[in-house]
C-alpha cells in the first residue's frame, strides 16, 4: 500500500477526541480542498513508500496506542483497504476509517467480525456523499469554513444520519476565530430544526502536537 506515515499521537478531532491513537496516513486523495492541512498526502507534492500489510500492522503494534486511525488523502479509493482492516482486526483496537464520503468500497464481510467505525466528513463544495457511506456513518464532521451554511446541514443524505442517533461535530477550520463564530452561529441555527451537535477545536493543534 502507498503509505504516506504512521505516527501515534492523540486524536485531535470528533466524538474521540483526546485518545492514544496510531494513525496510518495513506497516499492519494480525489478531493483538493483549499484548507487541506495535509496536501503532503496526495500528488503533486506528496511522498509515499509502498509497505506490505504485514508491515503497516507490524508498525502499528510497535506504537502501542488505544485506537487505530485510517486516514488520508482518503482511505477508500484503496482497493485493499478490506484487506488491512481485517489485518488490524488482529491486533484487538478500535479501528476508524476518516473518509470524505464520496467513495465507498465494499466492507460489509468485514463488519460482520469487526466493527470499523466510519467517520465521515463531507466536503465543498458539493458535500456529497455516497448513500452506503450515509447509512453506516458513526459520525458526521463538518468543517466550519467560509463555505459552509445551514442549508447545506440540512439537506439529505445528513438528515437520515442525524434520525440514527449520530449528533454532527462542527470542526473549527484551523482553530480560527472567526470560525468558532460560525460553528456558535450555526449550532443555534441546528437547534431551530431539533438537531444539536458539537462545536469543537482541532485538539492536536491547541496542544501542538502531530
């Protein structure tokens, strides 16, 4: 697999935040989001090393950590991404896939042995996401960016994922101020459709760590 790093830190974002993760950085990504802080992760600029499953899960076990993170670029336009999941699996943690939601790969054989928490974060300027990734989401994160508006967190699929019980994160673009303006501004404006979320920092950014 193209491999970009793997580093433990702690989770800086989302429902998990501030927990001992081992994170696997995969190479490529079919989004270019203007705010990306990991453009080093996708071409042209970004640098990868091909690693065997065996290896990834080797390096993994080595760092120790609470959870696993599969991160990116985006995870699912990999196709062996069933395969190192179902390797992790061996190692007994919790596993979260972060993804954009627009590409969906085929992991139902997988959850039937384990659970791969999805975490999904929809990106502008279409916030589309793929229906399959809507009805097995255990999370939903919205960047909070100049682009983001209550029609847009309303709209289906984000609705049927909210009826599940999944409360939304509004994530502050690079700890901005005038983001957590924002993210204040639409949480109250959720709270007029019944739908509450979280307004939350990047964690890791705050305490500078990786």
């Amino acid at each position: 697999m193209k491999v970009v790093e793997i580093f433990r830190s702690i989770e800086g974002e989302g429902a998990l935040m501030g927990f001992s993760t081992v994170f696997i950085r995969l190479f490529g990504c079919n989004m270019r989001c203007e705010w990306c802080d990991t453009t080093y992760s996708y071409e042209p600029l970004g640098e990868f090393q091909e690693m065997s499953i065996g290896d990834i899960v080797n390096k993994v076990k080595e760092l120790g950590g609470a959870m696993i993170s599969v991160t990116g670029g985006e995870p699912f336009i990999h196709s062996d991404l069933n395969q190192l999941c179902e390797a992790l699996a061996t190692l007994k943690k919790t596993i979260k896939i972060e993804t954009n939601g627009s590409v969906w790969r085929e992991i139902d054989k997988l959850e039937k042995t384990v659970k791969i928490r999805l975490v999904v974060s929809p990106k502008p300027p279409l916030y589309k996401i793929d229906q399959k990734i809507a009805d097995r989401a255990d999370e939903l994160k919205f960047v909070v960016d100049e682009n983001i508006a209550i029609e847009t967190l309303i709209k289906e699929p984000f609705y049927s994922i909210y009826d599940r019980g999944v409360i939304p994160t509004l994530q502050l673009e690079s700890n901005k101020e005038k983001s957590l303006k924002k993210a204040l501004e639409l949480q109250n404006a959720l709270l007029t459709f019944g739908v509450n979320c979280r307004v939350l920092p990047q964690l890791h950014k705050l305490l500078n760590l990786a």
